[in-house]
C-alpha cells in the first residue's frame, strides 16, 4: 500500500523530527565565508606600495612576506584564531600582464611555470596560516602540483578540483547557477560545496541572468512580469 506515502503531517508535530525534514535549509555562521580583497593601498600598509617593483612577469611579490594576503592572513591568525581562513590563489592581481599564470615569450601560458609559480604562493600562504587553498586560475593540473607542494613540507588536503583529489567544490557565481549547484552536489555528494554569492547588480542584469538560468535548468516557457522591459533590453542586445 502507498496510502501513506507523501503524507508528511505526522513528521512535523516534533521540532527533532521537523529538524531531521529540513536539512540543507538552515543557516548558521558555519555556512557563511566572507570574502575580503586585501588591498595594498590602504594608509596602513603604504610601506608595501612603495615598494619597488609591485608587479613583475612571475608575479614575484604573490609570496613575499609583505604580499597583501600573507600580511592579512597573519593578522586574521592573531586576532581571531578561531577562525577559519581560505586563500584565493592567483597571481594576476601580481603580474604586470594581469595574466593568471607565467608567459611564454610569444605571450601563450606556460603551464608548466604556472603551475610551479602558483604551487610555490599556496605554500607561502599555508605557512601564514592559511587553513584552504582555493586557486581561482584555470591551469591545467595546478591542484596535483599544489597538493604535492603542500604534502612535501608536512601541509595536508588544502585545496580543490575533483580529478587531483580537491577537498571541496565551488560554483560562482550562485543565485543564477543553483541549476549548477544540484548538478555539481549530485555528482560529488561527499564534498563540501561552496558558493559565491556574487554583488551588487542591476535590474538588467539580475533579470537577464535569472532568465538565462532558467533556461538552462530547463524551463521552454517564461512566465514574467517584466515581458515588457525584456522585449526592450534583447532589442538593445
Ligand atoms: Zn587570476
């Protein structure tokens, strides 16, 4: 018999039992991570700016000791041990090409110093206290040099990509991607999933991108009051 199949009133009468319905919709601070851009331009640190040569083709200031993100990562460690901090890996915001990784002379990606480079920062980072490892650049098999790095010198699972044995997952940016997000928690059940909950926007742009999500989750027919706007706005595309 299927009679009581569905029938979910009996399962709400308890809040453990409303409790054991409604995982993944609760939210504490153990869920939120805070993303800050450390500048070096800031007052505090005009020493750093001053110094010569910020920017170079390896992006050589990435791991230095006064590198913006190892100065913040040591003070986060001081002021608030508890916390749990994740570094961002990449070295265009330190190249003079804004490049995420090392140029060949023709101005192609060298994957291979790439990968060297941004595996050398991540261990600069660990050792400022960095807990995760997150590179945000798109080489090929940084996360296995990153990992062999990190294991070398006695630091242990910080950082990502499935294929190489990453610890954690995320998809950016979010509200727009959450068909991504089911996709992505379905085929790595067991890895924490983060994601990037991305900032201000337009009207536009919001309702543009909520479309395009729709879309590709798989909707055929859009029911919207903003028809009008929308007949505008792809008439300006
Ligand atoms: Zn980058």
């Amino acid at each position: 018999m299927t009679l009581y199949q569905g029938s979910l009133h009996g399962g709400y009468n308890h809040s453990a039992t409303r409790a054991w319905q409604s995982t993944n919709t609760e939210i504490t601070s153990k869920n939120l991570i805070y993303p800050l851009f450390i500048s070096d331009h800031d007052d505090a640190y005009e020493e750093i700016s001053s110094l010569p040569g910020q920017y170079s083709e390896n992006g050589h200031n990435a791991d230095s000791d006064l590198s913006p993100a190892i100065l913040a990562t040591n003070k986060l460690r001081t002021l608030f041990p508890e916390l749990l901090i994740c570094c961002d890996v990449c070295l265009c915001p330190y190249t003079s090409h804004g490049h995420c990784g090392i140029l060949n002379k023709d101005g192609s990606i060298n994957n291979v110093e790439s990968i060297k480079r941004l595996a050398e920062v991540s261990l600069a980072y660990a050792k400022a206290g960095c807990h995760v490892i997150a590179p945000s650049d798109m080489m090929d098999n940084r996360v296995g040099a990153i990992k062999d790095i990190l294991h070398q010198n006695g630091f242990g699972g910080k950082e990502r990509d499935v294929k190489e044995g990453a610890d954690m997952v995320m998809v950016k940016p979010g509200m727009a991607y959450l068909d991504i997000v089911r996709q992505t928690k379905d085929k790595f059940p067991d890895l924490p999933l983060a994601i990037y909950q991305a900032g201000a926007f337009d009207l536009k742009t919001i309702v543009l991108e909520s479309l395009t999500a729709m879309r590709r989750a798989g909707a055929d027919i859009i029911i919207t009051y903003y028809v009008p706007s929308l007949l505008d706005w792809l008439k300006e595309n």
